[in-house]
C-alpha cells in the first residue's frame, strides 16, 4: 500500500471516532502539533488514542469528505471536511470542522502529523 492509499485508508475508516482502529494506523510514536480554535495543541500516541475515544462518546458516525491530496514520497498533504452525527440527533449530520493535514509515514503507519482547523 502506498502512502497516499494509507492515509486514504485512514479517513475513510471510523479510527476518528474508534480507538481500536486508530491503534491500527497510528505509529507507537505517533505525534500531532495541530493548530486550532484552541492554539496550539501537541499529542502524543496516547493523547491521540484519548481524542478518539472522545470523540466515540460525543458521535455516532464520522465521514471525512476529503478535496484534495497530494502525495510526494512518505509526506501526504490532505485537504478535507470532518461531518458527524450526534448521539442526541443521529439523523443529521452537521459539518464539524474543515481541515488540512500533511502526514508523514513511517514503517506504514501515520507517524507525524501536523494539521490546521477552522470550525464550520
């Protein structure tokens, strides 16, 4: 599988809202420098696999809508849109947030990511 398929792979999956499945693509050192509505936010594996299981509790389902990306050797560029629906209202999705991403990949897995995000 080629980076690009991997990331591809990734978003397309429920590892955002699933813990189990984020294990799965996440390298043991893992980590996120993410610019949001918040600052700057710095995770590590754990602190990775802890968003997920939050976001597990606060959504019933997760679909990425992804615009564009580009691949050039272990780096990937993403850019997408993040819908959830709510356990209070699983019948509507609502944008959560949009977002660009660039990953790099190590041993096939996502081992660097820094990411930017503006709320819908």
């Amino acid at each position: 599988m080629t980076a690009k398929e991997l990331v591809q792979d990734f978003y397309k999956s429920d590892a955002l809202i699933n813990s189990s499945i984020m294990k799965e693509y996440l390298h043991p050192d893992a980590i996120v420098e993410w610019n949001s509505s918040k600052g700057l936010i710095h995770l590590d594996y754990d602190g990775i696999i802890d968003l997920s299981e939050e976001l597990g509790r606060a959504y019933v389902r997760s679909k990425i809508r992804i615009s564009h990306i580009i691949a050039e050797n272990d780096m990937i560029s993403v850019r997408y849109s993040h819908f959830v629906k709510t356990i209070e209202n699983p019948r509507e999705e609502m944008l959560l947030a949009h977002f660009i991403s660039i990953w790099q990949i190590k041993d096939n897995q996502l081992y660097k990511g820094y990411q930017m995000s503006q709320l819908s």
